[in-house]
C-alpha cells in the first residue's frame, strides 16, 4: 500500500523515470519534490511548507500546489509560507506580514 501511495505521488510530481535514482543523480528542484513527496505519504492533517516552489520550474511547482490543494480539500491543514505572489491563485486564505504587522 505505501509503494503504491509512492508511485502515485512520485507520478504526480512528474518523477516516475527517478524511481530508483540517487540523490546525486537528481537536481535541486528534483530533490525537493522528492522531499515534499516523503512529506505528504503519510497524509498529514497538518502541512507546513516554507517555500515549497522555492527551487522548482513553474509547472513542478504547479504540480505541488495542486497536490497540496488537493490534501486542503480532503481536510488537511496546509499553510505555507512564501515569497512567491503567484501562489495565490492556489489559496483558500492569505495572510500577509509587512514591516512586522499582519494584513489579511
């Protein structure tokens, strides 16, 4: 059951054909969709993720956002912090901090 969870996630994520690479045979961004992927296999209620698209091309960090959105829908937690605007289309809520105060 948890390889098949794998596989699906690792699918989404567009890293089917990594299956059985190394670390060092990946790239950053490669990496850290690895990373999110070990993350979200146990189906946390909570998530927090701190620049989650930090490292990756616009359509894998699309591919997490809608993952995460997904896990939103189906009851978890998922707050992220980020420096990136363009998330905002994957947001049920925003809450902004400038110069120290905090701006809905």
């Amino acid at each position: 059951e948890i390889r098949e969870k794998a596989i699906k996630l690792i699918r989404k994520v567009g890293l089917l054909d990594k299956e059985y690479a190394y670390p060092d045979q990946m790239s950053g961004g490669e990496q850290q969709r690895v990373a999110i992927c070990r993350a979200l296999i146990k189906e946390p209620r909570i998530v927090f993720a701190d620049e989650p698209t930090g490292n990756l091309d616009s359509e894998s960090g699309n591919q997490i956002m809608r993952q995460m959105k997904l896990m939103s829908r189906e009851g978890a937690a998922v707050l992220i912090a980020t420096h990136n605007t363009e998330l905002r289309k994957f947001a049920d809520r925003m809450i902004k901090i400038h110069d120290g105060q905090i701006t809905y």
